[in-house]
C-alpha cells in the first residue's frame, strides 16, 4: 500500500515544529547511525523516530536543520552524495539534489560538508534546538560545530548562547495524532490482530515458541509490515511470568497457557498487542479464574480511558479490579482497600496498565504536565494490558495458582467521537478465544 502520510503532511510538521521555537533559533537532528550486529554485518536500518517525523528522509548519514525565519530556506538536510559504486551493493541513495527534488528540502548539500557549512548556518542564531544528552557522538559534534564559531569570535562570529533540548516540542507534536497517522495505525493494529489469530489457529502440545513467533511475523511480513515493533514475546507456561522473555526456545506444554506480546511496524507506527490462550485451546479451572480478572480489568481500564480523565485512571481501575479478584480468588488476604494502599498487588502485577503507543512501541510524550497526570485527550493512542503473573516459586499461594503468567493488550485511540480500539479483531473473551482455537 502506498504511504498514508503524504508528504505536505511532513511540511505541516516542519511548519509547526518552527512555529513552536523561538525566533532567531535553529533545530538540528541527526538521522540515526547504522549499527553493527555482528563483525561487518549491520541490523536492518531503522530511522530514528524524530527525523524521520519531520523528513519522511529513511537514510542513515543525514542531518536535518530547521532555520525558522531564513530567508533563502528554512528546511535545510545534509545527506549522502549519489554514489554509483556504493549504491551497486547497498542501494539507492537521494542525493542532495534527491531531497530537495523529492523531500522539499529548500537546500541540501553532501554530508561530507557539513562541517564547513553547518556552522555558518548556526552562527548568529541565539537558540540551538537539538536531543541533549542522548547521542554521545553527536553533542560532541555539535559542540566542535559550536567551538568552530567561538573560535572565530574575535573576527566577529556570534555563537549560540542557548542549547534546548528539542525532544520537549517534537514529543508533544508526535504524541498527538493526526487523521492519517491514525489511518496508519488502525493497519498496523489489523495486521498484528490478524497475526494474533493466525497463532491462536495454528497452536497445538508439541510446537515450540519459535514455531508461534514465525507464524506471527509470517503474517506481518506478508502484510508489508516492515518490522516486528519489538522483538516478539511467545512465552508458554511459567515462561508467561518473565515480563520480557524473548528466549522462545521451550516446547508448549498441554495444559499449560502461551502468553504472546507482539505487534508489528507498518508505515512507521507500531502494534502492540498481548493475547494468553491455552496451548490445547482449553482453559483449566484455574487459568478460568485467573484470566478473567485480568479481562475485567482490561474492560475497567479501557473504560476509563476517555477524554477529560487522566492518565493514571486506566491504571487505577485495574489494580482496583486486579486486587479485588485476588482476593476473591484466596491469593490475597486482607481488605481490599489496605491492600491497595499497601500495593499488595504488586507481587503478581508490578508493571504499569499503558503507555503511549506511535512510530515507537513506548511512544514519545509526557505523562505528567506540572507535575500532574496529564489529562487525556483526542489524538492520543496508547496501551491497556494489565497482568497477572504468579511466579513459579511463590510459597504464598496455593501451588495451583503458580506458574500462571496472564497478560491481555490492545490500542486504544481517542477520538474526537471517543475511543477506538484498534486492534479489536483479536478475540480475548474465554469463549472466543476457544471457539477460533476449535474452529
Ligand atoms: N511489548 C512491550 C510492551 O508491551 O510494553
Ligand atoms: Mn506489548
Ligand atoms: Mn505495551
């Protein structure tokens, strides 16, 4: 399928982006590096998420330079020369002329030249804008950019006086999501849903995680995903109780639960989705009692995810309904309320109900504005995936309980017209679940 962000989409957020920063300042972000995986072979190329945002520009070796107010152009990228040789083994470069041709660059030069060229575009700008703090090698760069300048301070050059971390203003802008953006993210929900299913349909005893993880970005791949979001979680049995186990090497056990996280990158933006199911497509009395307490506390959470409610709301409701299914359950002791207060649950569940969820799985955004849980609002696309997860060896419970791992996540979008869930075509109901596995 054809790109869904267009590229006057990537203008408007250059136009806002500037219109945000002061005046007389410049912003400057660098394109991710390539990473070595192995001696001389490098992971697949992923953007970094930022540049990307404001260049729609997928090349490693390119700095970006927004110039706010400049005359002769205010979008300025430094990218990798055309280079017939190199483009035979690693592909198709732009080339400076390629950007501005096909970007909207209003200039572009080599990036071989930044070094003469960038400083003279910082001099005299009072403000810099940029990622402080994350890129070791580039705040060094930056600072050589800048020494250049003071250098060159007696002849009249005017360095900076003021560095801002950029990642404040992109970050807001990113966290709210424009029309396609959710048209994006609606597919990449799809397609992890479909993925989803696809394993629900093929488990059986027998089958190792790995044979589960294929199935999954099997379909991903097949959809024209261009990565798994995140390296796929397929965790039977007690393995469900390891929040980020990415071994998938045991076999699936009869009788035990298969707990998958995974989703997948689409245009960008990512998936993020949670299914647990049993691996003979039965649930015992006890995974019964269990899952449905996180099922009560996913809908309580995707209640409460609503505009005007904060963003602990969601989080709140389930550890309510976690608690009180505990003790329900005879796992907990105690009244509900002193054991929230005491964060009882926290031996079971000890990870947050969301987070924010675009072009990364843990999305860029604030939670908290003045030191508040920020409020939510239409745009905004986050998770909901409580958890339950007795550890194999905890003596505090009956021994039946233990070595049960349960997780239920799905996207959720606000709206202008309220919420939407985004990866709804997954079945997470106990009679669904064994219904598609019968099927
Ligand atoms: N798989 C990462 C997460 O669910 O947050
Ligand atoms: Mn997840
Ligand atoms: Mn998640």
């Amino acid at each position: 399928m054809s790109n869904l962000i267009k590229p006057n989409e990537f203008a408007r957020r250059r136009r806002d982006l500037m219109s945000l920063m002061v005046p007389n300042s410049i912003a400057i972000i660098a394109a991710a590096p390539e990473r070595i995986r192995s001696n001389d072979t490098e992971y697949r190329y992923r953007q970094n998420s930022d540049f990307y945002y404001l260049t729609g520009f997928n090349e490693p070796e390119a700095v970006l330079a927004l110039i706010p107010g400049r005359r002769q152009g205010q979008f300025i990228l430094f990218c990798r020369d055309r280079d017939p040789a190199r483009e035979i083994w690693d592909g198709y470069r732009a080339g400076p002329q390629g950007v501005v041709d096909h970007y909207g660059a209003d200039d572009a030069f080599p990036i071989g030249d930044i070094d003469e060229i960038l400083p003279g575009l910082i001099e005299g700008r009072e403000r810099v804008y940029y990622c402080v703090g994350k890129e070791p090698d580039f705040d060094r760069q930056l600072m050589e950019w800048v020494n250049t300048i003071r250098a060159r301070a007696r002849a009249g050059a005017i360095p900076p006086a003021e560095f801002v971390d950029l990642d404040h203003l992109v970050h807001e802008m990113r966290l709210f999501k424009s029309a396609a953006e959710l048209k994006v993210m609606a597919r990449s929900g799809k397609i992890a849903a479909r993925a989803h299913c696809r394993a629900m349909e093929v488990c059986k005893p027998g089958l190792f995680e790995y044979q589960l993880q294929a199935e999954i970005e099997h379909e991903f791949a097949m959809a024209g995903a261009e990565f798994p979001a995140y390296s796929s979680i397929v965790g039977g049995g007690a393995n469900g109780c390891i929040l980020h186990y990415i071994e998938n090497r045991a076999v699936l056990n009869d009788g035990d639960l298969v707990l998958i996280d995974a989703g997948c990158e689409y245009q960008g933006y990512a998936s993020d989705i949670t299914r647990t199911f049993p691996v003979n497509g039965r649930f015992s009395p006890e995974q019964k009692v269990l899952y449905n307490i996180v099922l009560e506390a996913q809908y309580a959470a995707i209640d409460a995810v609503r505009a005007g409610n904060h963003w602990n709301e969601p989080h709140d409701a389930t550890v309510q309904v976690i608690t009180e299914g505990l003790v329900d359950a005879g796992l907990l002791k105690g009244k509900v309320a002193d054991l929230i207060e005491a964060g009882a649950y926290r031996d079971f569940y000890m990870h947050r109900a969301g987070h924010w969820l675009g072009m990364d799985v843990h999305d860029a955004g604030d939670y908290k504005v003045d030191h508040q849980w920020r409020l939510l609002e239409p745009g905004m696309v986050m998770t909901v995936e409580p958890g339950l997860y007795v550890a194999p060896d905890n003596a505090n419970v009956a021994e039946k309980w233990r070595g049960i791992g349960i997780r239920i996540e799905d996207n959720v979008a606000i709206t202008n017209r309220g919420t939407e869930i985004l990866t709804s075509e997954v079945p997470k109901s106990i009679d669904d679940i064994q219904a598609l596995m019968a099927s």
